[in-house]
C-alpha cells in the first residue's frame, strides 16, 4: 500500500484487507488487495460515496478490477457506477433487479427517496446502476494475484432474495456478511427479506469462516463467531424457525 489503512481513515482488519463505515446508514464498504487487483465489496450508497470508495483503492495503490455486492439494497449499491470498469458480481438473480427499465430499479429509488436520499441523487443513481456480470451461484474463486484468493459464496436468502458473503481466507479469516449479520442494530427484515431461510443462511457463513474469523456486517462493528451464533438463534425465536 502506498498509504496505511489509518492514513485512509479505514479499519485494518488483516494483511491486504481494511472496511470503512460509510457515513449516514453506517454501511461497511471493504477492500481486498492482491498483488496486482483489488476488490471492492460494496460500493456505498450514492454515486459521490462510490466515487470517495474508488479513490480510496486508487491512494491504496489499486485499481478496483472485481466489486461484489453483498445485496441488492440502495444503501450499498447506488455507488456501483463509479466502478463501471470492474467485473461486478451478485448472487443469482441480482442481475435481472439491476436490469434498465425493470421495476428492480425503481423499487430501489423508491427506498433510498423513503430513507432520506436526496430524490435526484436517487434517481442517478439508479440510471447509472452497473450490470451484474457474474451471478454466483454456489461457490465462486478469484485470484487477485500474489497469492491472494477469495471466496464469492450464495449464501442465501435471507436478509434478501439475493445475499453474497465473501470469504477472505488467512489468520485470520475474514467474513464480509452484508446485511445478515448486523452490529449496530436489530437486523432488518423488510418485503424482500425471506424469513423462513435467515437462520440457514447465517449457517453457511460459520461453515464458511469457522470459529476463529472475523465477521463483517453490513452496519456496525466487527463481531465473531459466537455473536454470529447468538443472532442466528435470536432470528430463529423472532421468526419462529425451528432448529
């Protein structure tokens, strides 16, 4: 890196790997570095945002060649434009929400408008949202160079029709779990959420990282297994869900 996670005013979470907490919905952005790519996960919620997240790669000494998105909602999505020239990658069925012209995208403008987004900052937005080019479906590897590899995983549903984690494996691993797992509140379970599948879900993100990594949420701070667990168990009871 040319400049050190604290310099960019991010959170260091392992070796190659730092997160911020944007601004207003407290969204988790993340950054993955290989030796000669970066991957972006999540890309804020406006274009200005995303445009901040692309220039924070760039003073790391990246250019942001992959973007996950964790889940199809504004908040961390409507930044995606400013990577217009990465592979951009979904869960299955991600890519038909995002199509121009779909009621996908209007139901995105509609949300961010109800959550405070200014109504033309909204509508850019969504005019500019990029293609998923890749929907994942199961499990899918990227090699970002100079030994660095991750882990894209179709975890869901649950928070969403539609929910990647992403998997940075080391010492320790890290867990990038969007909004099905949530810190810094009770985790949100609006008209696209699947109930029913959230406990299941929260599951294959243990299975994935194990006891000992670091699990990232969509909003808040960094938690570990056992927290992870004790949402699982707390959806379950609030959603009835039988174990």
């Amino acid at each position: 890196m040319t400049v050190t996670w604290a310099e960019l005013g991010w959170e260091r979470l392992a070796d190659g790997v730092g997160r911020c907490r944007l601004p207003g919905w407290d969204c988790t952005a993340g950054l993955v570095l290989g030796a000669d790519a970066a991957l972006m996960v999540d890309a804020g919620s406006s274009l200005d945002e995303g445009a901040r997240l692309r220039g924070a790669a760039r003073l790391a000494g990246r250019r942001v060649t992959h973007l996950a998105l964790t889940h199809p909602h504004f908040d961390h999505v409507f930044g995606a434009a400013a990577f217009r020239d990465a592979e951009v990658y979904g869960a299955v069925g991600t890519g038909a929400l995002f199509a121009p012209g779909g009621q996908g995208r209007e139901a995105l403008r509609a949300d961010a408008v109800a959550e405070g987004l200014d109504a033309r900052r909204a509508v850019e937005a969504a005019d500019a949202l990029v293609a998923v080019r890749h929907e994942v479906r199961g499990e899918y590897g990227l090699d970002l160079g100079g030994g660095r590899q991750v882990l894209l995983a179709d975890v869901g549903p649950g928070h969403t029709g539609h929910d990647l984690a992403v998997l940075v494996p080391g010492a320790p691993a890290v867990v990038f779990c969007g909004d099905l797992v949530e810190e810094s509140g009770e985790p949100q379970a609006g008209p696209d959420a699947v109930p029913e599948r959230w406990p299941a879900a929260l599951d294959r993100l243990l299975g994935l990282g194990g006891d000992d990594a670091l699990y990232v949420p969509g909003h808040g701070a960094v938690v570990d297994a056992a927290f992870v667990r004790a949402q699982r168990d707390a959806l379950a009871a609030r959603f009835g869900v039988s174990r």
